[in-house]
C-alpha cells in the first residue's frame, strides 16, 4: 500500500512520530531506523491470532513538499489490513490535509 502527499509541506520527523505513537497505541512493538535526512522505516510486530507473529514495515521518505509512505505487511489478517487502511493511513491523510504535520 502507497500513500503520497505532494504540495503539503509535512514535518516529516511529526509524522514518523505520530505513526510511532498510532502503531504503539494499538499493541505494536516499533523500532524505526532513519537511513538519510527524510527517510525512515518503522518495523512493527506483534502477536496476532494463534500466537503468529503480525509485522508491518512503513517506509516514510521524500522532502517536506513530495513524501510517499510505502506499508507491506506480513501475517496480518482482514481486520489488520482494514486497520491499516482506515485508522493509520486514513488518519494520517486527515491530519495531512489539516495541517497537522505543518
């Protein structure tokens, strides 16, 4: 799953913040690695039915006018999947289109 923001202006350090902070919210253990000035990755795991361990890797980079979030998962069901879609990158698109990141 993609989602690009292009014109928006986006503190991008806020916004890896903020994902950090959704992902921990719902159960997720989060490290995030940081390869250049604007471009970061978050790995998320946690225990998902019948103990299968549910990963989820966000990739945030670009400058403050032009930033993609790339998500791939693994093991994660529907209901993960919907969450992914919905609450994190439903919410982050709000938050991109009031200014949040700003």
């Amino acid at each position: 799953m993609q989602k690009t923001f292009i014109d928006k202006n986006i503190n991008i350090q806020k916004l890896v913040q903020d994902l950090q902070n959704s992902l921990s919210i719902d159960g997720w253990e989060v490290t995030t690695s940081q390869y250049a000035q604007n471009d970061y990755l978050l790995r998320g795991q946690k225990k998902g039915h019948f103990h299968k361990v549910e990963e989820i890797l966000i990739r945030v980079r670009g400058d403050p006018n032009n930033v993609l979030i790339t998500v791939d998962e693994e093991n994660i069901g529907t209901f993960g999947r919907a969450w992914i879609n919905l609450k994190l990158l439903g919410e982050i698109e709000r938050k991109v289109n009031d200014g949040f990141y700003s």
